[in-house]
C-alpha cells in the first residue's frame, strides 16, 4: 500500500475552506460548527480527511423570507439571555440596565466579514461570549467599575469574522469570555 495515497494539498484545503465560509455565511453552519470543520480542513492530510469536513454542504440553503437578523438586545430590570442559535449582520447593541445580558456568539451565524457589538452596561453586567478561533478587537471603558477579557490565547482561524466590541459601562462591567 502506498503511504501517499490520496494526500493533499494546500490548494485542496483552501477549496474546502471556501466551501465552509459560504456555508457559514449563508446559515449552514453555526460559528461553532464553522470552527470545527475548518480546524478539521487544516489539519487534514487526506482527501478522505478533508471530505469529512465540508460533508453535507453540497447545496446552500434556503434562508426562510421574513427572519431578520437580531438588532438589540436589551435588559431593563429583569436579566436576559440571547443563546440559542440566531443571525447577527452589522451592528448588534446589548444593554443592560439594573440586570445582567448574556450575549452567546457561540452558536451565532454572521452575515458578512464584521460584528459590531455596542455592549452599555448601567449598573449591571454584559457578558458577551464569544466561541474560539475569532478576530476580536476591544475599545472602551467606563466609570467606576470595569471591562475584564478572559480569552484563551488561540489565534483567529482562517475566513473567521472580527467581532468588534465597542464597551461603555456606568458602575457596571463589560466582560467578555470565551
């Protein structure tokens, strides 16, 4: 049997790696799922290796009329959580006043190449969560209280989007976790 059999090439994997950013692009796979399978295409040294990674993505898929992708997100004396699989496109602003928001981008499909996230917090928290592998640049601060990243020191992955996190906070904390 001859050990080379079926190997690679970078321009193989670059293929791939397209075929799972247009995927990711048009809601076919979460972040999360993103992640996964581009990491398998890297690291894949086989054609059989690499096939496994963009399985089931042969067709686009039809994004129902109507869904619209999530805007604001805002908790005003009562905590909220915005976890579940959704669209995110633009600019998202997560508020929180006098009770905690959660914002998961572990599971978020982003619609082009930059997030934006207004995080506000008035004496309250936001947590924004964010899944590994991403570009993520922090601007702000506030008064009185603190904007804390606790990230794992792994690299942006190749065709992952920049998720920008623009944070104001009045006696409150911005925290942003992976």
């Amino acid at each position: 049997m001859d050990d080379n059999a079926g190997l690679i090439g970078d321009d193989q994997r670059e293929t791939a790696l397209v075929t799972l950013k247009s995927a990711y692009g048009d809601g076919r796979l979460t972040f999360e799922e993103f992640t996964e399978r581009t990491t398998a295409a890297v690291a894949s040294r086989t054609s059989h290796e690499l096939a496994i990674s963009t399985t089931g993505l042969a067709h686009p898929a039809v994004i129902p009329a109507g869904t619209h992708a999530t805007r604001r997100l805002i908790s005003l004396w009562r905590p909220s959580e915005h976890m579940a699989t959704w669209r995110a496109a633009g600019r998202v602003s997560a508020i929180a006043a006098w009770a905690p928001c959660t914002l998961d981008l572990r599971h978020v499909r982003i619609e082009g190449d930059d997030l934006e996230i207004r995080a506000v917090a008035l004496w309250s928290t936001v947590t924004v969560r964010v899944p590994h592998g991403v570009e993520i640049e922090v601007t702000g601060g506030g008064m009185l209280r603190d904007r804390r990243t606790h990230l794992s020191s792994s690299g942006p992955l190749p065709g992952a989007p920049r998720i920008r996190l623009r944070a104001i906070s009045l006696w409150a904390d911005v925290i942003l976790v992976d």
